[in-house]
C-alpha cells in the first residue's frame, strides 16, 4: 500500500522524525499535534481552553490541506497531563464537533513534548 505525506504550513512543522499527516487506502492519520501557533512558531502557554483550541485548529488546517475537515475524523485520541481537564477540553471539542461525534480515547500522561498540557491525534477517512 503507498503512503501519501500531507503537511501545511498552516500547522507546527513536525519537531521530530515524523510527518505531520500520512494518508494511506482511505484514511489519513495526523499525528500528535500539540498547541503551537503555526504563525509565530511559540507554545500557547494559556489556559487548558486555549491550548486545546490551537490544537484543534492544527488539525482542522491539516484536515483542510488533505481536502478534509474536522467532520472526517472517525477517531481522536487526547493525551492530557492532568485528566481534571477533562470536562474542559469536553466542552471545547463541543465548539468544533457535531454529532455524530468521532470515537475517542482521553489518556492522562506524566508529560507531553515542551511542556504542553494537551496533545491530539486524529484519524481521518476519505470516504464520503
């Protein structure tokens, strides 16, 4: 099966050996984005509500740069260093999403890249 590399640069440029989205069949998996202002390159160091913000915004310009958007996504995994933020990036993925809602893990980790209290990485189909 072939890989298709996705990037933008409306999203963080990758901080590792990895790309920022890889498209293989009919799905598009987008790697662990985490809160960075792809404009100015710096840490949104802001509330748990700011933060989960600019990473939804990361994935929606990825989405977008594969001719998808956040309505595609079939499966999110969060990664949040203190899961009392739950109930907050809850309400936020409200502000982005609609029924019928992707499935979705939420995973409380000791750390995250640069010292960011959210990560999320997303699946994305191409059908439909």
């Amino acid at each position: 099966m072939s890989k298709e590399i996705i990037s933008t640069n409306k999203a963080p440029q990758a901080i590792g050996p990895y790309s920022q989205a890889v498209k293989t069949g009919n799905l598009i998996f987008i790697s662990g984005q985490v809160p960075i202002n792809p404009e100015t390159g710096d840490v949104v160091s802001g509330s748990i509500e700011d933060q989960a913000n600019q990473v939804i915004e990361n994935i929606r310009n990825i989405c977008e740069a594969a001719d998808r958007d956040l309505g595609d996504i079939v499966k999110l995994s969060i990664f949040l260093t203190d899961l009392g933020n739950f109930s907050i990036v809850n309400e936020v993925m409200k502000k982005y999403f609609s029924e019928p809602y992707p499935a979705r893990a939420t995973i409380e980790v000791s750390g995250l890249p640069l010292g960011v209290d959210v990560e999320i990485e997303a699946i994305v189909t191409t059908d439909g």
